[in-house]
C-alpha cells in the first residue's frame, strides 16, 4: 500500500526559468498542508539544464527529485511514468508555469483524501478566474464542447493542467492511457468517467502562461484523438 502523503509532480521540457519559481513555490504550499511530501520534476529529454537545476535543488533539499528521460517521451508518457514512481498515496500534477493559483493546491488535496479518485481545476465553471487571449479562450471552448458531445463527459474542462489522484485507484487506469502528449488529460478523465471513478471538478484562478507549447498541429491532433478515443470505448471496447 501506498504511504500516505502527497506527490507533487511537474511536467518539464526546457523549463529551466519556470522552474526556478515552482520548486520552492510548490515546496511552500505543500509544506502548509502536509509534512510528507515529495516535489518530482518529470523532466522529458531537456537540453537547457533543467536536469542540472534539478539535482541542485536535490542536494539541497531531498524532498525534491529528479525523474530524467534521456529521450523525449511526450508528456503523457512522462506523466504515467511519475505517478507510477511516486511515493505517496495523493499525487498531483500541475503546469510548471503555474498558471494555475497554487492557493488551490489544497483544495485539490483534500478532494482526493475526502474520497475523489481524480479531481480538477477548471477553467470554464461559472466561478472560475482566467486571463487569456481570446483565440485560445474560443479554442478552449470549442474543443472541451466536442469532448462533452462525442465523447458523453459530463466535465466541463479537460485540458487544466491542474490535477490530482489515488495513486492505486489511477494506476489501474493508466494502463490503458495511451495518449503520449497534451490528449493525455482529456483520456484520463473520460476513460476515468467511463470506468465510474468518482472525478471532483472545482473552479480556479487561470492566467495564462508567457511561453505556451500548445501549437496548431496539437490541436488538430487532439481532435482526432476525440474521435480515435471514441473508437476505442465504444467500439474496440478497450
């Protein structure tokens, strides 16, 4: 069985600068709600000395590890290698540009320790906060309505980079998510729904990043992973 705690994990490519703020940012918050924790940096194949800063970081401060890819995986393959490798029986996992207000970071936690096997921010209930351009936000809405219509979700947002989970209620599930990049989110939560996990969706405070690695060709990707996932559960019954 899993300890009880909380594992941290952020996603990074090339994030060397953001990092430098969510380290200690994400250590902080953690240490206000729990004193077992973990930060993992799931660092996918980074050239700019993220992996450096990391072990750094590490030697400062074992709380915080580094989880190295020499090759880049993608990011939804470096996610299910980090909830697999963490310590701790709630696992979190946020953008490492902190878009979204780590204030919420405990409302998150707690919604996994009061019974939830998966919660998430989102930025599209009526009390939520986001800063955004207004092509994104159009983009954002179009693509989470395709997700609710073809895909039978009844979450309003897919792709918040701000999530939580029962590590050994997850796994199970992880098996059998195969997205290798951005689609990973959206596959959690609608093979989660499918499956009748209990999936907590709460409001947050969004703005949005400087440097985002969202671009054109993962959108149109996306779009036809919706209906390749659709295939898969209603079809291929996988």
């Amino acid at each position: 069985m899993t300890e009880e705690g909380v594992s941290v994990i952020l996603p990074v490519f090339n994030d060397r600068t953001a990092l430098e703020k969510a380290i200690p940012g994400s250590a902080t918050a953690l240490a206000e709600i729990t004193d077992a924790f973990e930060v993992i940096v799931a660092e996918d194949g980074s050239t700019d000395g993220s992996p450096e800063f990391v072990e750094a970081w590490h030697r400062k401060d074992p709380r915080v590890r580094l989880l190295h890819a020499d090759e880049r995986l993608g990011r939804g393959k470096a996610l299910n290698r980090a909830i697999a490798s963490a310590r701790y029986s709630t696992v979190c996992y946020y953008d490492v540009d902190l878009a979204t207000d780590l204030v919420h970071l405990k409302e998150l936690v707690r919604a996994i320790q009061a019974g939830a096997d998966i919660a998430t921010g989102s930025r599209l209930l009526p009390d939520s906060e986001i800063i955004r351009s207004g092509g994104r936000e159009v983009a954002s809405r179009g693509y989470n309505f395709l997700v609710r219509t073809i895909l039978r979700s009844r979450l309003h947002d897919h792709q918040c980079g701000f999530k939580g989970f029962n590590r050994d209620r997850v796994l199970p599930l992880l098996d059998h998510v195969t997205a290798p990049h951005w689609f990973w989110d959206t596959e959690v939560l609608v093979r989660g729904q499918h499956a009748g996990y209990v999936i907590k969706e709460f409001p947050v405070v969004w703005r949005q990043g400087p440097g985002t690695t969202v671009r054109f060709k993962d959108v149109f990707s996306m779009g036809s992973q919706i209906l390749g996932l659709w295939w898969h559960l209603h079809v291929a019954k996988d």
